[in-house]
C-alpha cells in the first residue's frame, strides 16, 4: 500500500505555497485517488469497470517508432484517465472517499493533472523537463495549472537538472538557483516504478537492455526525447531511490550565447575564436556543474570549417552545429550489458577515418593521455576533466599535476617529470572554469598559455596568465603574450592581445 504523505484531510488545510492555494488541496486529492486508480489497474481486478480502465489505458503497451509518437500515445490515454478522475471526483460516496470539502472545478484541474502524470508520464517532474514534447501534443498545455505554477518559479530561466533525493525531496536547477519543487511522488515505490518506465521506454526505443534491479542497483540512460541524460539508483545501494536528471537543449549554446550569459568578455571571446581557428589543444578543468561541457560544446563550433571532426564521449551531451562530424561513444548500451569501449580503439579509429579535430568530453582516467597523444597528430584537440579550485597559489600545478595523475593511469604513459614535459607541450591553454559561490553564475575564471616544466625550483609548470575574473573588477587582461601572438600569426590568425 503507498502510503498518503501530507494531510490526511482538508479539515486543516493551509496553502503552503505562495505559488498556487490549490496545490496542497489538489495533493490531498490526489493521494487518496492515485490508490483508487491504482487498484482499478491490478489486472487481478474482477469489477467491468476496472477491465474497461485498463483496457483504454494499456499501460505499459505503447509501441511507436519515435518517442513522438509515444507521447502522442500517451496524450490520447490521458484523455481515457482524465475522464475516469471525472467520474470519480464527482461521485465520491460512490467511490467511498471522503474529503471534509468538496472539489471545486480549479481543484480537479490541477489533481486530473497530477494524476495523469504520475500513471502516464514521469510523475510530478513530468513538467519539469517534457515541456517542449507537451507542447506538441497538448493544446492545452500552456493553461494548465502545473505549467503556470512552474512558469511562475522560473520566469525565463532554462532548467538545467532535476534531482529527487527521495520520493518527498524533489529540486531543480536552473542557470543561477537550485530550486525546491513543491509536487512531490507518492511514495519510494511510486519512484521506482516512474524510473523503471523512463528505462523501459528508453530499452523499447533504442534496443538497449539497461537493468535496473537489486542485482544492478545503478543504472545510466538515455531518455527517449534526446536531450535529457538519467541516472539512478535503488536499494541496497541507497536507502531509498534516486533520479537525477540532466537536461541539454535540443540548440546548444555558441561562444556568443555563453558571453552573453556573463561566462566571459568580449575580449575572451574574440581570443577563445582566435585560438580555435588556429587548432590549439586546449583543456579546460574545472568541478561538476561548472560549465566545462557548456563551453567545450561551443568551442567545438569556431573550428576551421575544412576537416572531419569527432566527439568521444559516454554519453551524448556535445550538440555542437558543426558540420563533417562523426560521433564516437565509450561506452555501449546495446548489448545485453553495458560494455566499456577502449578510447584507444576510438583514437585509432579517428585516425583511420581521417579526423583533424577530435573533442574528449570528459577526461577521467588514462583516456587523457590518448587524448593528448593523438593532439600531436591532428589539427586540433579539446578536452575537459575535474579538478576543485582549492586556493590561488599555483593554480596551473594543482590544474596540470590533477591532468598528470589522469594520464598516470595509462599502461604507457611514462612516469615522473618526464610526463610533466609532455604535459607541458601538449596542452598549449589551460581554462579554469567555475560556478561563483556568491551568484551561482558560471565564468572563466582564468585563462593560461602553457609553456614547459621547470624541473628547478621546486618543480612547477611554466604558463603565462593572459585573462583572469577578479570579482568586483570583472574580468581584465593580465599579461600580453608575444610569443602567443607570434604563434597565432604562424598558423594564419592575426590576433593582437588589446587593453580595455
């Protein structure tokens, strides 16, 4: 039985949210209902009616050959679910439940909502990242109370992540908050199985044969609609389930958006497209949710039109509009298990295939070594990998010595200072990116020409600061390269480093 959170009736009921005064009511509703509805679906149900009810709903049963047509699918079935609701909220004696105050129209507009979401959707984060989907096949959809109430949360900021930390604790991200969602699950159980739908669908979809199970209590997918990447988690490896979710618009952003968002100037931007026409190996390191993928992404786009490029990757998040592209994936989920696939196969295979230019999403083990070795051999190199800004001194050492235990990790790689040399002369600019502490808002915070290790004193990698974010002072010049400038000249980009 799933348990009923909140009130167990309307008789104290007090509008928590200032967003809507029907919320709360509309919970209250809904918790009695969502377990009428769920015993009318037990197949074991001997009454006509429920057989009808599972007969229009077939839940579980929808078969499309894209994930359009799937909700379009289950568009139609809510209709069937919405009209049932109706039928319940109307006759409530009938249907033995008992509520201190009757619905009002408004009420079974947001409980037919909520409840259509929960046996037909994704539950209560439904909203939260199926909007553009709804919108296709919902003409209605813009009116509906959810839709408003988050739109009212919002405003015109895009939502970035959904993480439910249990049935009751659901949050979102978006561009400069982490934000509370007030719509709850039912239960766990109702959790799980919204999870066990999202991965069904998804194995239905794409052929893949991901587990979720006690046995396999950590799953990693794909959702059907494309730009949302899920990850989950169940007993015995938590307590309780856990979603997260992370959203990537079907447009990714160019160099001109993220300026535009305050990531960086127009000086760092004219010099990020001056790098990238002359095919530089740039890394850019930073901590999750920084905005390392965000910008590697649009890197990607100021590349020389001329040359295939590639993008190497676990799962799809790179949307770069670039066009000659191939897209390589380390890991395979069409198989009975998820199979890790060597970077080793995919650097040989880039290559073969004639790459100039090759994207590493992430760097997180060895790979960063076959990644920096193959940037010898092509025309431009762009990488990613974690790294926590722990204090201001020697903050390319704390950067490059993080990218130096990565690379360590390779069978091949050689060992000592004499990886550091490599290091040194394969990375040619360093970008440290981070979200503010202060505002949530994500910048470059410093921008680094690297070049060499100094084995004296102390052992440390030499690199020019050419940008730096300052606070109060905003982002500014630090030093005029020359030598950069000469570089750039050589590769065909007339770039003058210019003051204010």
């Amino acid at each position: 039985m799933y348990k009923i959170p909140l009130f167990p009736d309307l008789q104290d009921f007090k509008p928590r949210f200032e967003n809507s005064n029907y919320l709360d009511r509309a919970l209250v509703f809904r918790a009695q209902i969502f377990q009428l509805i769920e015993s009318y679906l037990n197949p074991a149900n001997p009454l006509k009616e429920a057989q009808d009810l599972q007969k229009s709903l077939q839940i579980g049963q929808e078969e499309a050959s894209n994930p359009l047509e799937i909700f379009k699918s289950k568009f139609q079935k809510s209709l069937a679910l919405e009209n049932f609701i109706d039928k319940i909220l109307d006759n409530l004696d009938f249907y033995k439940l008992n509520f201190s105050s009757p619905p009002s129209l408004q009420d079974k507009n947001w409980v037919k909502q909520i409840l259509v979401y929960d046996f037909l959707f994704y539950g209560p984060v439904t909203v939260l990242f199926l909007e553009p989907i709804l919108e296709l096949i919902d003409s209605e959809f813009t009116q509906k109370p959810l839709t408003n109430l988050l739109r009212s949360m919002i405003a015109s900021k895009r939502i970035l992540e959904i993480r439910v930390n249990s049935f009751e604790d659901v949050f979102f991200e978006t561009s400069c908050q982490i934000q509370t969602w007030p719509v709850p699950f039912i239960s766990d159980a109702h959790l799980k199985v919204v999870i066990e739908r999202m991965i069904s669908e998804t194995n239905t979809l794409t052929n893949a044969s991901i587990k979720l199970n006690s046995a396999v209590p950590i799953a990693d997918f794909e959702h059907i609609c494309s730009y949302v990447r899920g990850s989950a988690i169940v007993p015995p490896a938590t307590e309780n389930p856990v979603l997260t979710l992370r959203i990537h618009p079907e447009d990714s952003y160019n160099l001109l958006d993220l300026k535009q968002f305050g990531m960086f100037d127009q000086a760092i931007y004219d010099f990020l497209k001056a790098v990238q026409k002359a095919g530089m190996t740039v890394a850019i390191a930073g901590t999750m949710g920084s905005g390392k993928t965000t910008l590697l992404s649009a890197l990607a786009e100021e590349w020389p039109a001329e040359g295939r490029k590639a993008t190497i990757e676990d799962t799809p998040e790179l949307k770069p509009k670039i066009h000659d592209l191939i897209k390589l994936r380390t890991i395979d989920y069409q198989r009975s298990e998820i199979n890790n696939i060597d970077v080793t196969r995919l650097t040989k295979a880039c290559k073969r295939h004639s790459v100039r230019y090759v994207v590493l999403s992430e760097a997180r083990d060895g790979s960063a070594w076959e990644i920096l070795q193959l940037s010898q051999a092509i025309l431009g190199c762009l990488m990613t990998f974690h790294y926590t800004l722990r204090s201001d001194r020697y903050l390319v050492d704390q950067a490059l010595n993080t990218l130096t235990a990565l690379c360590k990790q390779h069978p091949t790689a050689p060992q000592g200072t004499d990886l550091k040399h490599l290091i040194a002369d394969m990375v040619q600019i360093l970008i440290l990116v981070e979200q503010s502490p202060l505002d949530n808002i994500r910048r470059l915070k410093k921008i680094y020409f690297v070049n060499g290790f100094d084995e004296l004193n102390g052992g440390h990698f030499k690199a020019i600061e050419l940008f730096s974010y300052e606070g109060l002072e905003g982002f500014k010049l630090v030093n005029i390269c020359t030598e950069l400038e000469e570089y750039l000249q050589l590769k065909g980009v007339g770039y003058k480093f210019i003051y204010g």
